[in-house]
C-alpha cells in the first residue's frame, strides 16, 4: 500500500510538472502575440498632430496694408502655427490654425501693436480616388486687436476683431497629387464679410454698404495649400485663396496669398522670412483719396527662437 501510495504521489507530481511546462508555454506564446499587436496598433495612427511657435527680432516692410502698421519697422514678432490631420478608410479632416502676433516700436509713433492676424481652416474630404475627395470647407479669418493706418501721418482707426472678419463655406473637389499638396475648387462659396464695429460700418468699409455690418457674396473659390519639410532644418508653409464674387464684378478676383519659410540655424535659434500678399476689391482705402483698392503686400525678416511639437 506504501509502494503504491508513493507511485501516484510520483506520477502527480511528474504531470503537475509538465502542466507548469505547457502553462508557461503558452504564456510566452500569449505575450509574444500581444506585443505584435500592440505594435501594429500604435503604427496606424488616424490623427496626426503638430505645429510650431516663433519669436523673432524683424524688419517689416508694408505696402498699402488696410489692416495698419509702419511702412518699415523693428519689431518684436511670433506665430504660433497648428495643424490636426485625421484619416481612416475614405474619411479625412483636416485643420489649420495661424496666429500672428507683433509690437512695433518706432521713434516717431512711440510703442504700438503692429501686426495682428488669425486663420482657421476646417476641411473634411470623402475619398473618390486615391488623389481626389469630394469635400466641405469652412474658413474664418480676422484679427484680435485694434489697427490703424496713417494717412499724411494722422492715425486713422481701422480695424478690430471681426471688423473686418471673413467667414467662407464651400463645398468642392479637393485633389492632392503628392502628400503635401492641396488643390481645392469650388463653382459655388458663399462668404460673408462682416464689419461688427459700429464706426467702420458707418464709413462703409470693406465692401459693406454703410450701416450694414455683414455682406453675403456667392461666387467661385480655389485654394491651393502646400506645407513641407525640405530638410530637417527648414519648414516651408504656403497657402493661395482665390475668391470671384458672381454678384459684383466677377472678373476683379480677390485674392490672399501667405508664405512662411522657417530656417533652423542652430538648436537655440531659426530665420523667419514671411510675405503676405492681399488684394481685394471692396477694400478702397488706398490712392490719393483713400478710395481705391490696391495690392497689400507685407514682409517680415526675422532672427529668434523656433519650436516644433
């Protein structure tokens, strides 16, 4: 009975063992199956984030720019660029966010704001093709402050937040031939002008009938947006928009224009060279009596700091 007693406790004790064995078997079998699959999961992102914050020392140079500010100036400088990409299957959104901040000191004018300016962009795309989506735009552009002009040296009140702002709804095609080019098109964009600020709508600026503070234009759109990086040292970020408007003079287009090229020079400091260009026909503040429209064209040279995230 002992001998017999000890030959069942050998044999439990010989398959427990080979249990343990197999156990830790597919243990291992397990793990290495779960950090495979959690490899491919983080590789396939859907939201792809990031941006970029400078601050610079410029010179600023401005031609006919209704929104206020010194011919040529020393100023201090920053923009804060974001962007937030979303893609699954046929699905795309993409977003864009520019601020634009700048004080400018001048020994006739004294200590005063100089440049200020914000972009939104929001686009969703259904894809047809690999290369061309069916999309929805929405855009809303505007300042945060208060600009001036200076006419025969007089400072003259002329702009504000959402005076002017321009709020645009297009649907369109949008087709990307390579990964950082976007050519958006539209035969039917409605915009609104708005002049919220009850002095300037009185003068009737920015194309708003005087006492009026919105304006609804229908017309035809084209935005062309291009953002690269040409090198791990240098970023460029460009954007055209193209706006006819059906119900007033069609072929006088009005057009927006804004290039950014960013040069790292060393882990503490980058060059910045931006050019704005405007144009647009019911902005009539320009020429001998203030009553013509004109090419606005800005440009800022900058030496500062550049941060990427």
């Amino acid at each position: 009975m002992r001998k017999k007693m000890m030959l069942i406790a050998g044999l439990s004790l010989c398959l427990l063992s080979m249990a343990q064995d197999e156990t830790v078997k597919s243990l291992k079998t397990e793990s290495a199956k779960s950090v495979k699959k959690d490899l491919a999961d983080t590789s396939n992102k859907r939201w792809k984030k990031g941006g970029l914050y400078s601050l610079n020392v410029s010179q600023g140079s401005l031609s006919n720019w209704a929104a206020g500010g010194d011919n040529f100036s020393l100023s201090v400088n920053s923009l804060l660029s974001l962007f937030a990409f979303y893609k699954n299957d046929k699905h795309s959104w993409d977003n864009t966010f520019d601020f634009n901040l700048g004080y400018v000191n001048t020994t006739s004018l004294g200590s005063r704001k100089n440049d200020d300016r914000f972009d939104f962009l929001s686009k969703y795309g259904y894809a047809l093709n690999p290369k061309l989506n069916v999309s929805g735009l929405f855009n809303l552009r505007s300042q945060f402050f208060k600009g001036y002009t200076f006419p025969n040296n007089v400072k003259t009140f002329a702009s504000t937040f959402m005076a002017p702002g321009y709020i645009l709804l297009s649907p369109g095609l949008d087709y990307k031939p390579v990964k950082d080019l976007s050519i958006f098109v539209s035969p039917a964009t409605a915009r609104w002008v708005i002049v919220r600020d009850t002095a300037l709508a009185n003068k009737g600026l920015y194309g708003v009938d005087p006492g009026e503070k919105s304006k609804l234009e229908l017309g035809a759109f084209a935005t062309i947006s291009y953002m690269k990086e040409i090198s791990k040292n240098i970023t460029y970020k460009g954007r055209l928009d193209l706006f006819s408007n059906y119900r007033n003079k069609p072929q006088n287009v009005d057009l927006f224009m804004s290039n950014v090229l960013n040069v790292k020079l060393s882990k503490a400091l980058s060059a910045t060279w931006g050019v704005d260009l405007i144009y647009d026909d019911d902005v009539r503040l320009f020429g001998p009596n203030q009553r013509s429209a004109a090419l606005q064209v800005k440009s800022l040279v900058g030496l500062g700091i550049l941060v990427k995230f």
